[in-house]
C-alpha cells in the first residue's frame, strides 16, 4: 500500500494475483527456469488446471519461447 494515499500500488496487485491463482494444493509440475533476457518462470499443477508464471524483471519487453507448449495438452 501506498503509505501518503493509502491506495494499493503494483507489488500489492501482484501478490493478489499470485494469492488467487496459487492455492494452498498446488504442486511444482517442473523447475524454474531462467533465461539471459531476465525472465524466468515455473508450472504448476493446481486444482483448476496447469499454470504457468512468468517473470520479466527488466521494464523492456521479453520473448520467451515456450517449447514444452508445442505438444498437445494432456
């Protein structure tokens, strides 16, 4: 929270986002991975489906290629 507006700011929606998403049941389906252009990410398995995170920490834009996505969905 903001502490002059008393208002949410970014890291509080992206911890929101992450709380509703990621529920207590959920497994890591594969490791984290990272790549050179500051991303990185993990799967899940959850009670509602696979998930994936994706991370970016720089303020460009990032292409991350998603081989293991290629194959048909089980």
């Amino acid at each position: 929270m903001d502490w002059t507006t008393n208002q949410p700011n970014a890291r509080f929606w992206v911890l929101k986002l992450i709380k509703d998403s990621f529920h207590p049941a959920t497994q890591w389906w594969k490791p984290t991975w990272a790549s050179p252009s500051r991303s990185g990410g993990a799967s899940f398995i959850t009670p509602a489906g696979r998930k994936l995170l994706l991370v970016n920490k720089s303020d460009l834009a990032a292409e991350v290629p998603l081989p293991m996505l290629a194959g048909p969905a089980r």
